[in-house]
C-alpha cells in the first residue's frame, strides 16, 4: 500500500479516534472503573456527552473548550493526548511501513501514552496495564520475527531485575524508596517488546533525560515547593526515542569510542 497523502491522513484521523478512547483509560483506569461504558459525563455538571460533541478534536474546537451544558472548561489535554495518538499513527507508518511490526510498535506506544498521563496526576503504574502487556509483548514475539521470544524473555529479565537492582542500590545507600514497584514492572513490559538492548536503552534515555528535567525543575522552582517527579513518564520517552532514532542513536554513541 503506497504512503500518499490520503493514507497518511486517514491513518492520523484512525489514531486520533484510538486517542479518544486513551482518554477514557487515562480517567478511568486509575478510577477502577470500566472503559467499555457506560457514557462519558462531564466531570462538571454530569452531563452526558453527546456524541456529536465527543468528536476527537473536532469537537473541543466546536465547542471553543467548555462543556455545551455548564460551560466549564474542558481540560486541553483531551485533545492534546489524540493529538499525539494521532501524530504517532502517522509517525509509525512511516518508521515501519504497513507491517505488523507498526502496529505492535503503537500498541505499545498507546499504552505508554496512558501510563505517562495516569503516572503524572496519581504518581501510580496500574498492573492492569504492565501485567498484560508483559505477557502480550512475549506473546507477540513468538508470532513475528521483529524480537525473538529469547529476546523478549531475556528483556522481560534485565527490565524487571536491571531497575530493581538500582532500586535497592538506592535505598541501600540513600535509605530512601527511589523507584515503585510500578516502574519495574513498566520496564519489564517494554523488556518484553524491546528485547535486552531496547530496554537498557530505555532505562539510559529515560534517566537522562529524567535527570535533566529533575536539574531544570530544581533550579526552576522555590524551595519550599517540592514537586513529585515520576520516572514513569520518562521511561516513555526512552522507549519512544528507542522505536523511532535507537539504531541511529547507539551508532552515533559508539562512535565516540571508535575514535578514541
Ligand atoms: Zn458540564
């Protein structure tokens, strides 16, 4: 199937309408409560959505942001999260071309999307995403030939015990929990789709780019104001920069040492 205009732009509306549905796990999932229904209610005044104003996207920008019934606004985020589901369709296609490795590739990206909103308002990585996933990356690998089910076993092994051997390195010499349970089990599901390389990979771009963060939220904000930074969120944008620049980005660092 050629990659033209019309395919890339069906495939982003495809994602944007699978970002909807992200939403609903965002706000539901830490809630307990069922994402197959029953209809979403404002969180304001209760009243419910109606269809033609649960467009993705669309509709937020009909509606200029704020509920048709009580006027409250709308969180942005609704529409930046298919926003993002939609780009990384798109994105997809193009690193993989119409493979079933693109779609396995933004399964896992879907369900990281979730973890990173869920994990920055409730500071939680619910099992009912990681646990699944785990066996569902393992699964996968033993149906395609992109990551052996070797592979896969082993990324399960050096994501789940790599972090928790840092974890208790940690609080052995900090006396101080540094990581939850929660990211171990993330990183062991990416394990499972990324095999071993993947997930070191992962863990490395994720506390780099943490710790940058981490630095610039220090020197940013006031003291007396300590702001919980999960790590969750970052070991997303590890395995997302793995999927899309990892080969290119472990060339580039070995480079280094090639010419020393
Ligand atoms: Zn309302």
């Amino acid at each position: 199937m050629p990659l033209d205009t019309y395919t890339l732009a069906v495939t982003f509306l495809f994602g944007l309408a699978v970002g909807s549905f992200l939403n609903v796990c965002i706000h539901r999932l830490p809630r307990s409560m069922s994402i197959s229904g029953p209809r979403s209610l404002c969180p304001h005044c209760q009243a419910v959505i109606r269809w033609y104003d649960n467009i993705p996207f669309l509709s937020y920008l009909v509606l200029r942001g704020r509920c048709r019934k009580c006027g409250e606004g709308i969180s942005p985020r609704y529409p930046l999260v298919e926003f993002v589901s939609g780009l990384f369709t798109v994105a997809v296609l193009l690193r993989f071309g119409f493979e079933p490795v693109a779609a396995v590739m933004y399964a896992l990206i879907c369900a990281l999307i979730v973890i990173t909103f869920i994990d920055l308002d409730h500071q939680i990585i619910p099992d009912v995403i990681t646990l699944p996933g785990i066996a569902l990356g393992l699964a996968l690998s033993f149906v395609l030939p992109d990551v052996s089910w070797k592979s896969s076993l082993l990324g399960i092994l050096v994501g789940g015990g790599g972090l928790l051997a840092v974890a208790w390195g940690y609080s052995l010499l900090t006396g101080k929990d540094g990581m939850g349970g929660g990211d171990v089990k993330l990183l062991a599901m990416q394990g499972a789709f990324l095999g071993p390389g993947g997930v070191l990979f992962t863990l490395m771009a994720g506390a780099f780019v943490g710790s940058l963060v981490g630095v610039t939220l220090m020197l940013v904000q006031k003291q007396d104001r300590k702001m919980v930074v999960p790590f969750g969120p970052f070991l997303a944008i590890g395995a997302i920069l793995y999927i899309f620049w990892g080969h290119p980005l472990v060339a580039w660092y070995m480079g280094f040492f090639r010419q020393v």
